[in-house]
C-alpha cells in the first residue's frame, strides 16, 4: 500500500511549482519557458508537474492571482484615522520594498503578466479584479476621511484609486526597464503629491 499523501504535502508541493514557475518566468520569460523547463526547476517530472496544473496558461493566471492577493493583503492595512499621511505612508511603504534587489524578478514577472493577460479573456478578468481590489480600498479610506473633514470633500475618491493604481503600475514598469531607478526621489514626490489631498 502506497503512503497516503497529505493535503500539507500536496500544499507544500504545489507552492514550490509556483516558486519554481515564479523563477524561471522571471529568468526567460513567459514565452521562453516551458512547462519541462519548470518540472525541472522543481525537480518533478513533467507528469507530476501536469497533476497540479493542467496547462502553463494555468499557471500563469494562478502566480497573477496571487500577486493581486499579496497586494490586496498591504491594501488591506489602510486604516482610516490618520488623514492623507497614512495613504501617503503606505504608498511610500510599497514604493520602498521594490528598491530591494530582489524585488527585480517580481518586476519583471508583473510587466510581463500585464502583457500576458491583455488579450486573453479568462487572465484579462483576472487582472480587472485585482486593479479593482486595489483601487477601491483606497477610494473607500478617501470617502471615510472626508466625512471626518481631514481630506477635501472636492476630491473625487474613486479617482485617488484611479491615480494611486497608476503610480504603482507606472513605477513597476519603470523599475523593469531600469533597475537603478531613483525611487527614494519617486517616493518624495508622491508623498508630496498625496499631501495636497489634504
């Protein structure tokens, strides 16, 4: 009889497919790699890999998902209280954790995504949500702040959404073409941009 596989091990197996996949995206590209490529990155043979998911497609549209969700996670610390300075100090927070190096490879998978997804409708909804998981937290925190008078009632909330999301797609696709980006002279700036919500 063979040992019973347990769901922490089916768990375990399957987050170390997606860290591989993670890897050899960012290394080759989407395009570049296939699905042998990361079987052996994760030292599975091809069927194995094949029993956790069914094409590369699915891969890709399971590592998108999960980006939106880690992102959605930081979002999710948005608390109101502290008026325009908090949405400012987590901006500044995100901003600060893609001048590590190892924020790169990340990058460089999350341009590419994007591109991925564009004209596939399945990945296409995908990254609509997360956009969406994003901006609407931040548009909520704007409406309940107006309401305690510490940010103008002339701002429209759904466009802070709108323009934060912007500031960090556009310094992600910045940051993949230049790793050397000046991003702590990017981060004041848009400390001081947030500022005139106030």
């Amino acid at each position: 009889m063979s040992p019973r596989v347990t769901e922490a091990h089916i768990e375990a197996r399957y987050n170390e497919i997606l860290g591989a996949a993670f890897r050899c995206f960012a290394r080759s590209g989407l395009h570049g790699t296939t699905m042998q490529n990361i079987a052996d990155e994760a030292d599975l043979s091809a069927g194995a890999l094949y029993r956790y998911f069914e094409s590369k497609e699915a891969l890709v549209r399971t590592l998108a998902t999960r980006s939106a969700e880690r992102r959605l996670e930081t979002f999710s610390r948005l608390e109101t209280g502290a008026g325009v300075e908090a949405l400012a100090n987590l901006v500044f927070e995100i901003l600060g954790a893609l001048e590590a190096e190892e924020a790169e490879a990340s990058v460089r998978l999350d341009v590419r995504l994007w591109a991925e997804m564009l004209d596939e409708p399945e990945g296409r909804e995908i990254i609509l949500d997360a956009f969406a998981s994003l901006r609407e937290p931040v548009a909520a925190f704007v409406r309940a702040e107006q309401q305690a008078g510490r940010i103008a009632k002339s701002v429209e909330p759904g466009a802070v959404g709108w323009v934060v999301l912007s500031l960090m797609a556009g310094v992600e696709l910045q940051r993949a073409y230049e790793p050397k980006l000046d991003l702590a002279a990017y981060r004041t700036v848009v400390r001081q941009l947030l500022a005139g919500l106030g």
